[in-house]
C-alpha cells in the first residue's frame, strides 16, 4: 500500500466514524430532553395531526364537491341567461 492509498482509507475512515458518531448522538439526544421539550413535541404532534385532517377535509371538499358547485353554478348562469334573453 502507498503512502497516498493509506491516507485515503485514514481520511475514509475518520468520515465514516463522523458519520456514525454523529447518527447515534442525534438519537440517544432526543431521549435526554426536558420534560418541557417533550410535553412541546407532543403538542406539536398533536397539532399536526390536526392540521392534516383539515387539509383532507378541506380536500374532499374541493374535489368532491368543487365539480357539483361548479355546476350549480353553470346552471345558474344558463337561467340567467334565459331570463335575459326572455325580457329582451
């Protein structure tokens, strides 16, 4: 092996180590949080679940009955368009 080959693997290595370092404090730092960051992570839980049921709500609504509105609302302008073309 090379001089250049063995610092490639010495700096490979120290990357990865990083890496790996990095990873497992992430997690075992979630676990060592305040009672105070906890109870704030499960409101924001909470609120998010809250929120994605609205936006399903507010989807269905759009598509189910955005298409029936719609046409309501055509209706609606081919009366009017009767009753124009009736008083002229």
């Amino acid at each position: 092996m090379n001089p250049f080959e063995m610092v490639a693997f010495i700096v490979a290595a120290v990357m990865i180590g990083s890496v790996l370092r990095a990873r497992y404090q992430s997690k075992s730092g979630i676990g060592e949080a305040s009672p105070e960051e906890r109870a704030e992570v499960l409101r924001l839980r909470d609120d998010v679940k809250f929120l994605k049921q609205r936006v399903q709500v507010l989807e269905q609504i759009v598509t189910d009955r955005g298409a029936e509105t719609a046409s309501q609302i055509e209706a609606l302008r081919e009366g009017n368009r009767i009753t124009e073309r009736d008083r002229a």
